[in-house]
C-alpha cells in the first residue's frame, strides 16, 4: 500500500478506530509539573495515564520493558 492509500485510510478511521490506533504498540511520554518539579507522564495510545516518572530516559526504558514504542510530546 502506498504512502497516499496510507493516509486516506487514516482519515476514514471513526474516533473510536483512531483512539485504538497504536494500542499495545505504542506509549506517548510527556512532560508534567507536580508540585513545582517536573516529572514524565507515560500514557497508553489512547491516553490513558499509566504512570509518572521522574525522567525522560526511565520512561522510554519503562516502555520498552512493555514491548512499547515511546513517543515524547512536548
């Protein structure tokens, strides 16, 4: 399939369809300030919060461990 068969099927996807997209496959790691300090959320493909991490580099492992891509959000 090609990269514009690619996309144009994306964008046929419902939300429901799109949320689930990645899941299992994918973690999104971004950063947060609690308390005045700054730690990383590590959140499921559909946003599901799973976790807070007090670094970047220890979530990326904490998803790995998990057979988990991480992607950082800024």
């Amino acid at each position: 399939m090609k990269l514009n068969e690619q996309l144009e099927l994306l964008k046929t996807l419902s939300p429901q369809a799109f949320l689930a997209f990645g899941m299992g496959q994918v973690a999104y790691v971004r950063p947060v300030t609690i308390n005045n300090q700054q730690v990383f959320s590590l959140h499921a493909a559909d946003g599901t919060a799973l976790t807070l991490v007090d670094s970047l580099e220890g979530a990326c492992a904490l998803a790995r461990q998990n057979d988990l891509d991480a992607v950082t959000l800024q």
